[in-house]
C-alpha cells in the first residue's frame, strides 16, 4: 500500500511539472523561448519621493473678474510607495502635500480697514480678518495687490491606495485604487478599477480604465456677496456697517435709497455637489526594434456645481459701484490702483454638467544609444465650446552611462468657452458666464530641461536603502495672456531591500 502511495505521489509529481511547462511554452511559443520560473512582478519595495517649487504671476484673475494679481507660490512634496505582496501583486500607496499662498484667493475679501462681523455660519467665516471685530479706519481694497484674508494660504492633501494583479503569464493586469483629497473648500473621495492585455509577444498593449470622483464643496464666497445675501440685502449690515459704497462718480450712495448696489441673483449655489466620471482606453504597439506608437482617448462627465462660487463676475449693462479711494476709479483696471474694489455683480454660473472627450497618439523612435524622440499630440473637445492643440516633444540625451539630459517643448492652444467673456463683457440676462481666463481663448509655450542620475546597479547604500536614480527638473510656462509660471523639481527613487 505504501509503495503504491509512493508511486502515486511521483507520478502526480511529474504530472504537475509537465503540466507546468507545457503551460509555461504555450505562453512563450509566441517569442519562442522557454519560461522555466514565474519572475516577480517587482523584486523589492521601491519609494518615489518628488518636490516641487512653482511660482506664476499675471493680470487676469478669476476671482476678482478677469483682472488683478494672478501671483501664486506653491510647495509640494509627494511620496510614492510600491510594494510587492508576493510574485504577482503589488500594493502601491500615494500622499500629497501642497501648500501654497495665493494673491487672488485673498482677495475673496480684499477689504482693509474693515471686517465681516460675526457669523453663525460655520461654513462662511473664513473670510474674517479679526475674529467678528469691527476695525477703524479707511476702508479700501484693490484686485492688483493681495489681502490678508485667510484664504490667502492653504493645504491640499491627496492619498491614494492601489492594488494590481499580474496574471502568471503577465499578460493580464488588474488593477483598482482608492484616493482622497481635501481642500478648505471641498473633499474629493475617488476609485476606479483597470484592465491591462498583452499579448503580440507583448508587442501590443490595450489598456482600459474607469474612474469615478465624489466630490464635495465647503463653498466659499466674496465677502460683499456673502454679505448682502445673508443680511437680506441690508447694507447697514455686518461687512457694509460704517463702509461707504461709492457710484461711478465717486459719490456715496445712499443705503437706504432706490439707487443701490445688489448683486443679480439673491443666491448662492444651490447644490454642494460635484462628481467626474472618466472611461480611459489606450492602445500601444511597438511597429519594430526602433518605433512604439500608442492611442489613446478619455471620455469624461461631469455633474453638480461645476463653477466655482469664489469667482466674481461683472456685467456691462449693470452700473458700477466702489468700496475705497474715489480718486482711483478711473484707473481702477490699472495696476496702479492700490484702494479701490468694484463690487461684483455675480458668481460664475455654469452648466451642471460637461462632457470632455480627448484623443492623443504618441510617437516614439530610438535613433541610437545616445538619442531618443519622443512625441505627443491631443485633440480635445467638449459640449462648452472648448477645443484644444497640445504637442509636446522631448529628446532624452544619454551622456555616459549614468546621465541623461531631456530637453522638452509643449505647445498648447484653445478655442474660449461658449460662456466665458473678460472683464465687464457680460450681459446679465445670460443664464451661464465666466471670467475664468482658463476658459479664455489662448495659446502657451512650455520649455523644460531635465536631468537624470541612473545608479545602474544600485550601489548606493544607506542602510536598507539603495539609489536608483535621482532627477532634477525646471519648466518655463508662458501664455498670450501675460500669465508667466516657473517650476522646479527634486525626485528620487530608492529600492527598500
């Protein structure tokens, strides 16, 4: 009996390995070579760690109309972690920090001199400069310099969780994830799932993915909105007690008469919410031992409030009226303006939903061990009016074994959104407006220079710890418009043994 148990057990053995290569070369007689051994999807843990610098200035703000300080400085730091559960799974975690100071967000209450009083509203009182008390002296305010509102500063945090599945063949990926992000003025939760095929001897790749974003606003309002709206438009009231409202003229009004300042609508967002739902699909094949060309396209919806309740909005067919230095109204557009604020006639107001479609290809040829070309172009367009050009090119140059050098160019243009106008362009019988000059017609520029470091063996050790490349990066961001961005950039990627 025990011998037959024998028997059997060797012979269910030497089923099990010629079960197992016959498997392993019916997955490799596409690229004819014999898989004896399943490799791991990644060897060990490896951490990403990426900082950034960016810094922009311009003359267009949203927040204040269409025009005004567009200067904003931000820092960044996000760490990525991969991390093998066994032979075919991985486990990736990703955080963001960003803190950043924005002039035009400042300005959502740009008044000095004065502030909102108390407020019940939890929801609302970011605005107040000195906790509810009242301050002597000059009001004034002007949309070319910074306040110091609260919202002048803030933190925006994101966390991602991922899972991936690779097939024993690693011809199938699966892929899902979770995120989080929260802001002063709205959280964001998200997941989606994805789908990878290869197969062409791993020559062709089809790639698909579905996202979904449940946000919500924390809605923040210009102060003289806010104001008027929650004191049933009295302007004796909270923010307006004591403040002289000046006509174009320069003249005080009069509070309590017919000829007055009120904003267009009596209210505020009606809905806090706000979802994106996303398809991707991508394709890629590699034509020959030189050439990779792939495709791609993204179809998003969006619904709930899509405009951003911070963003003032004034009307050409709506009379003026100032808070400030009557001597600086007629250069009111003017940089030169320092004690001056028109109040604004509206919120943005935009559809409650959108449809975005983008189509790209990319291109990317092998010239020789020191020169690649790698290319980029997307069309885009939606249900808003807005369609796009954006080509990018990039040459990574291999000096050594250990350095390369990647010199890229981006150039980018748009057609305006159907609801978007400048600076006092608006009617107010409109239904839908904007003064957002990302919805503006435009073109940009973006040059960028990259390095990297390659530990090719990774010989670089502290601890657990081993190198494997470091990269430096700076882009210069240039639009028609005048708005001027830089960026710089520190990343690096560590093997955890």
């Amino acid at each position: 009996m025990m011998k037959i148990i024998n028997k059997l057990t060797i012979i269910i053995f030497l089923l099990f390995q010629v079960s197992a290569f016959a498997q392993n070369n019916t997955d490799s007689t596409s690229n004819k070579s014999t898989i004896t051994f399943k490799k791991r999807v990644l060897e060990n843990a490896e951490i990403d760690l990426l900082t950034s610098f960016y810094t922009q200035d311009g003359n267009n703000s949203a927040v204040t109309g269409g025009i005004g300080t567009e200067k904003l400085d931000d820092y960044a730091s996000n760490i990525n972690i991969a991390i093998p559960l066994n032979d075919d799974d991985i486990l990736t975690i990703d955080a963001t920090v960003s803190a950043y100071s924005s002039a035009s967000s400042s300005n959502l209450n740009p008044f000095s001199g004065a502030s909102s009083g108390d407020d019940d509203d939890d929801d609302e009182d970011d605005d107040d400069d000195d906790g509810g008390n009242y301050v002597t002296g000059p009001v004034t305010g002007t949309p070319w310099v910074e306040s110091s509102g609260a919202s002048k500063s803030d933190v925006w945090v994101s966390g991602n969780i991922g899972y991936s599945h690779s097939s024993d063949n690693r011809n199938n990926i699966y892929s899902a994830n979770i995120n989080v992000a929260n802001e002063y003025d709205y959280i964001s939760f998200g997941a989606g799932v994805g789908f990878v095929k290869l197969f062409n001897q791993k020559n062709t790749e089809l790639s698909l993915k579905a996202n979904a974003y449940l946000d919500s606003w924390r809605p923040e309002y210009p102060t003289e909105i806010k104001t008027y709206i929650q004191e049933d438009g009295n302007l004796n009231a909270d923010f307006f007690n004591g403040v002289d409202i000046l006509d174009s003229n320069g003249n005080p009004i009069d509070k309590n008469g017919t000829y007055v300042w009120q904003p267009s609508k009596d209210y505020l967002i009606k809905e806090k919410g706000r979802n994106t739902y996303s398809f991707s699909l991508g394709f890629s094949q590699i034509l020959s031992k030189k050439m990779q060309i792939s495709i791609f396209s993204d179809i998003t919806y969006q619904t709930g409030w899509l405009a951003n309740p911070m963003q003032r909005v004034y009307f050409a067919d709506k009379d003026d009226f100032y808070i400030g230095n009557a001597s600086s109204i007629p250069n009111y557009t003017n940089p030169s303006n320092k004690d001056v604020f028109q109040l604004a006639d509206d919120i943005e107001r935009l559809p409650n939903n959108r449809l975005k479609i983008p189509i790209g290809i990319r291109w990317n040829y092998y010239i020789n061990e020191f020169l690649i070309v790698k290319t980029y172009y997307r069309y885009y367009f939606d249900d808003w009016g807005v369609s796009s050009n954006t080509f990018n090119i990039e040459l990574p140059i291999k000096i050594g074994d250990k350095f390369t050098i990647y010199p890229n160019y981006r150039f980018y243009n748009q057609t305006a959104a159907d609801y978007f106008a400048s600076f006092e362009q608006h009617l107010s019988t409109s239904n839908f407006y904007t003064s957002d000059f990302d919805l503006s017609k435009f073109s940009s520029n973006k040059f960028g220079i990259g390095i990297k470091y390659t530990d090719i063996f990774t010989k670089g050790h502290l601890w657990k710890f081993r190198l494997k490349n470091i990269t430096l990066n700076y882009n210069y961001y240039e639009r028609n418009t005048g708005l001027k961005a830089h960026n710089l950039s520190l990343g690096t990627k560590i093997i955890f043994d």
